[in-house]
C-alpha cells in the first residue's frame, strides 16, 4: 500500500493525471493586399548632331522607355520645350540668344506632331509589368529652311529641353 500511495504523490506533484487531455480549437483569418498602379520613364538624348546649313535637314530619334504595372494603360505626351518662344508646331534650340527651328514626332516619314495633348498628337500603350519597358519611339527633324540657314554658328551646342508627361 505504501507503493499506491506514493504512486499518487508523486503523479500529483509533477501533475501529471491519467485522465487529462489537452484540448484545442482554430479561428482563420485573411490576408489581403492591393496592387497600385503606378509608372515610371526614362530617356535619352535626341542628338541631331553637326548642322551645316543648306545641306539639308537632319534628323535623329530617342525613345521613351515607360514601365507601368501590368495592364496599365498610358499615355505620353510632350511639352513645347524651355526655349522661349518655342512651340508645339515650332520647338527651339537655343545658344544664347540665337535659335534652332526643330520639331518632334510620332512617325520617321514626320507627319503627326508629338504634342501635349492640347496640339499635337500624344503615343498610347499598355504596361507588361514595372520590370519591363514599353518604348515609345520620338522622331526629330531639323529643317534646312531659311530661317536655320540665317542660324549663328558657335563652338557650342545649341540645346532645349523636352519635359515627357506620363498620364496612367
């Protein structure tokens, strides 16, 4: 009988019980998340290079690279450019005071103006996803006509600047 009894003590120390179970339950929760549209761009320079007046027209191209997330739809404009005076229909360059008559568009055969929005045409597409690229090609031409012919030469470039506005 001592056996029993201190059988008993001890289990009854260490809690330890013959009939116990440990019981449990659940509960689920969701997790969510909302994918946000955004874009990004880049680009290069549209270097028309070395203009000898009565020589003909020159022209160049550069790109717009724009990443959206996938199945966002966009659209690229240009603005007239920084030079004062300039426009849609007639961008500047400029080297001080003088200027150079160019202007951008969407097609090589420079048909449609690459505008604003408001004048000109704008370029439309959809992104594939932020790590991929969708290009949008721009074409510049700088006319031989008489107004370039009359420019100043100088040991310098004549420049503008293009601001690409993305809507998405």
């Amino acid at each position: 009988m001592r056996n029993s009894i201190t059988a008993v003590l001890v289990a009854a120390a260490f809690g330890i019980s013959g009939a116990a179970t440990a019981a449990t339950t659940t509960t689920s929760f969701s997790v969510t998340a909302t994918v946000l549209k955004t874009c990004s761009a880049t680009a290069s320079t549209l270097a028309f290079g070395n203009y000898t007046p009565g020589a003909g027209a020159i022209s160049g191209s550069t790109t717009v690279n724009v990443k959206c997330t996938n199945g966002t739809s966009f659209t690229v404009a240009l603005d007239k450019g920084t030079t004062t005076g300039g426009s849609i229909t007639q961008r500047l360059m400029a080297n001080g005071a003088n200027t150079l008559q160019y202007n951008l568009y969407k097609d090589a055969a420079f048909t449609t103006l690459f505008g604003d929005g408001t004048t000109g045409s704008t370029s439309a597409g959809t992104g594939s996803g932020v790590a991929t690229a969708v290009s949008v090609t721009v074409y510049g031409q700088l006319p031989d006509n008489a107004t370039n012919q009359n420019a100043v030469p100088s040991g310098t470039n004549y420049s503008d600047s293009i601001t690409a506005t993305i809507t998405y």
